[in-house]
C-alpha cells in the first residue's frame, strides 16, 4: 500500500516513468510518506544513509557508476542544507542527482516551527531546475504538479530538486495502487534528423490532426471554434503545437480536448498550454511545418481539410461584414489598403499591442504581427515598435488603444524617433476590453476603477514630442486620416487618434461573433 499524499504518489510514479531506479533515502518523519512509497515500489531499489552530507555524496557515486538519474531523499530543515556540498560537486562534475526534499505547508516556513526554513531554491544555482510542488485539491492543481515533476525531470542529466510540502497527517498509507501519470518525454535538438519523420508520419496517421503555430496570430481560430462549440468532428485527438502565445482563450479551452499534444520549439521547453502534453521536441519549428504543409499537398488529410473549408467560410465573412463606425472597422480599414502597398512596402513591420488591438488583428491581419504576449502586459507596446523603429528604415506600424497608449507615453520622449513610425491610436475613453467580459457589468466598479474610464486626448502628447498629430472621429474622417497616417512625410512620427464610442465598439464586435453563426447553415 502506497501513502495516501497525492504529490507524493505523483511524484512516485513520475520517477519510475522516468526511469529512475535508485534511491539513497534518509531517516526523519515529515520525509516518511515519499521513503514509505520509495522502498514499496518494486522498481526503485533503496538504500538508507542516515548521515545526509554522505548521503549526498553516496548518491553521486552510484550516478558516476551507473550513468543515470539518483534520488536523495531528506527530510524537512537543515537536512537539505547538508546536501550542499555533493550537488555542488555533482554540478560540476554533469551527475544527475535528484534531490527530493519533504517541507512543512508554506503557512508554517518563518514561524518558529520545527524544522521549517524556506527550502524552495535553497540550492541556488548549483541544481538545473528546482521545483516546489502542491499538495493538490482540484485537477488544475494535480495537472500542475504533474507537469512540475515532468518538467524537472526532463532537466535531471545535472542535479535538480524536487521539494515536496506534506500536510499532516502523516502517515496514513491506504492507496493500493500509484496513478498511472502522463509522462512528458524530451527530445533534444541533437537527434532532430532522426525524429521529423517520427513527428510528420504521427501527423499524417492520426485520425484527426490539427497544426498550431503561436506568437501571436491565429486567423479566425476563435470565430470558428466558437461555431463548432462542442461537435465532437471538429475535436483534434492530435495536436503540433509549434510553440508561442495564443491569444484566444476560447481555443485554448477547445485544444484541452485532444487527446495529446506535442510541441516544436528551439529551446526544449515544456509549455503544456492545452494541459496534455506528451512530448516536446527540440528543434525547428519551421523545418516541421514546412514539411507538413508539402505532406498535406501532396496527401489532403480529410480532417485538415474540414477545418480549412470553415476557416475559409469565416475568412469570407470576415471580409464581407461591414462593421459600422468602430474600432473593429478602423482595423479592418487599416488593413484592407495594405493589398495594393506591398510591393513598395517590405517587409511590412506591424505592432499590435495587447488587448483588443490584438484580438482585432487575429480577425483582419494577414500578415506577420509582433505583439508583446509573452507576458501579455499592456506595458511597453509603444516603446517596443519605437524602438524597432530606430534601427530600421522601413515604415513601423503600431496599431495601439488608449490605455496601453498612455501608460508608454514617454516612448515618444525619444529624440531619436524618426518619420517612419507611424501610429494608430484607438481611443474609446476606457479599457474596452473589459466590456467584454461576461459579469463585469454587474459591478459598479468596472467603469471608473477596473476599466479606468477617462478623458483623455494624445493631441498634448505628440505636441510636446514634436509628434505629427492626426484625429478621426467618424468613419469618413478615419479613411481620411488612414490614408494621411500612410502616405504623408514627415521627419517624426505620426500618430492618427480614432475616437470611437466604448459601447458602440462592443455592439459591432458581438454582433461580428453574432453573424458568424449563418456560417453553421453553409
């Protein structure tokens, strides 16, 4: 029988997942529940050292002899610390130690309780990775645990830590059997050629594949995935996911149906954004997706084509649907008059800050966007298109609303800024994107505090800047001043301010979303 702590038995499986299979344990009693699970498991062979200094020690030997991943398992306080000196040694000597330390809950660390120290990152720089897991009470907990322990242990070919806090009681050993955990696997960079045909004949084989690609633009994903809603032939059971933001939430919840997912990015990192990762292959995300897309030329996959006959429907409605006079139009415009600008306008250098601005160039852009959702703050929109400005001389764009615009306003103090920054300033009085927000509108606080209504022009702004101001108020006064904002010369800047109504803004965007269900009678 195995302890009834779920991080614990979590943790357990992972390891023998992982293929770990030694284990030198130590005596106390909050570390009881992982040394109980350790000797019960058939596949961990462990050894008790009561002396941690030469515990930690004992482990990096038998890492030298055997070659592969070794638990240390201490208890909670200065039993961690008396570690130090082997995972220092084993840091520079490349051995992976995995260092699993027991912790009293995080309410009792500073509080004159026995043995209790603030253990997470207590080994500093001499681990890869340390991690700190929850004791879970809900599957977003469970699933994050999962993923902390997967995610270290991807990183144990040096020393790592595991810390794990356990609630009393203590010693209540009553599950019969560990979980069956999803295990993460990693493939790193230097095996690539051997695993793209893995990943493409995974792709092509699956029944019902999908290819997702981040940062930041995903074209009339979130329209159609709030038409399919929960028709089960549109749920992916495999999803390529080549790394970076998605913006939309919507999809977000939509791929944590899959079945598994795996990702394709440079640096091997574990970004379960759909909560079913499987594995994650270091390397060219863009090598993957290109021989993909030939695949699929060559062999139309039936599922592929389901879903690129509803996006092209939303793409054509899309570009049908006049919206009235709104934010949403003065994008659309935006847009529309870079067909006929391209050839004398490369590369087209186009920044969309957070928020709304964002989510309107996943419905209109077709094109490449930088946007900062790394993150996803409203800070520094304006001063990274400037600064991208300063070292190009090609025309940047930075399509920006009104708060994001206001909090960055000193990017434009910058003598150094130059005519080719131009900047669309949507400003309807507030932080729009807090109408969108189902329940906001219950509170009195929304308008005032949470979306910071305000009356406020850039007009003050760009004149002390020497800044080229523009403004727009009506539609016609919007293409008008687009088409200035493009074309007109200036050794600074331009800024075109669209002053839209809040309200009115959230009318078009719902009934866009609202129009789009005709789509499901096509």
């Amino acid at each position: 029988m195995y302890s009834n702590k779920e991080n614990v038995n979590i943790l357990t499986s992972l390891l023998v997942a992982h293929g770990i299979r030694h284990a030198v344990v130590c005596p106390g009693s909050r570390n009881s529940p992982i040394v109980h699970n350790l000797n019960e498991c058939p596949d961990i062979h462990c050894y008790p050292v009561t002396d941690e200094r030469s515990a930690g020690f004992c482990a990096l030997g038998i890492a030298q002899c055997l070659q592969e991943p070794v638990v240390v398992c201490v208890t909670s306080g200065t039993a961690l610390l008396n570690l130090a000196p082997a995972v220092a040694e084993a840091y520079y000597q490349h051995q992976p130690l995995v260092v699993i330390s027991a912790d009293r809950p995080a309410a009792w660390i500073d509080q004159l309780d026995g043995q209790t120290l603030p253990q997470p990152n207590a080994l500093g720089r001499f681990v890869k990775k340390a991690v700190s897991l929850p004791e879970p009470h809900d599957e977003e907990e469970r699933w994050y645990c999962n993923r902390l322990v997967n995610e270290v242990l991807i990183e144990c070919h040096a020393p790592v830590h595991i810390n794990v806090p356990i609630t009393e009681p203590l010693f209540e050993f009553t599950v019969e059997h560990l979980p069956k955990e999803r295990k993460i696997e990693f493939t790193p960079a230097d095996i690539q050629p051997h695993t793209l045909l893995h990943i493409l004949r995974m792709f092509m084989q699956a029944e019902r594949p999908m290819l997702i690609a981040g940062q930041p633009l995903n074209p009339h994903m979130d329209e159609a995935v709030s038409l399919v809603a929960d028709d089960e032939r549109y749920v992916p059971d495999f999803v390529l996911f080549t790394g970076g933001s998605i913006v939309s939430k919507r999809l977000k919840r939509f791929l944590r149906k899959a079945k598994e997912t795996w990702v394709v990015n440079e640096t091997g990192e574990v970004t379960d954004t759909f909560m079913n990762l499987t594995h994650v292959f270091q390397g060219d995300s863009a090598v993957v997706v290109d021989q993909i897309r030939f695949m699929l030329e060559q062999q139309p996959h039936p599922f592929v084509q389901l879903w690129d006959e509803l996006l092209e429907r939303v793409h054509c409605h899309a570009e049908t649907y006049e919206p009235a006079y709104s934010q949403m139009a003065t994008v659309k415009y935006l847009e529309q008059q870079f067909s006929p600008l391209t050839s004398h306008l490369s590369p087209l250098n186009f920044h969309y800050a957070n928020s709304t601005a964002i989510r309107l160039a996943n419905i209109y852009a077709c094109h490449h966007v930088y946007c900062n959702r790394g993150v996803n703050g409203i800070d520094g929109s304006l001063s990274t298109a400037a600064g991208f400005s300063l070292v190009t001389d090609d025309p940047v764009f930075c399509v920006i609303g009104d708060l994001s615009f206001f909090y960055d306003q000193n990017a434009l103090w910058n003598q150094n800024l130059r005519g080719n920054f131009r900047i669309l300033l949507m400003n309807n009085g507030k932080g729009g994107i807090f109408n969108m927000l189902s329940g906001l509108e219950q509170s009195p606080a929304r308008d005032k505090y949470v979306a910071a209504e305000h009356h406020t022009s850039a007009k003050g702004i760009c004149e002390q800047n020497e800044i080229t101001y523009l403004r727009a108020s009506n539609m016609e006064e919007m293409q008008q001043g687009i088409g200035s904002l493009l074309n007109i010369e200036s050794p600074r800047p331009v800024v075109l301010e669209v002053f839209t109504d809040a309200a009115e803004d959230e009318r078009v965007f719902h009934n866009y979303y609202s129009s789009c269900q005709c789509l499901l009678k096509l």
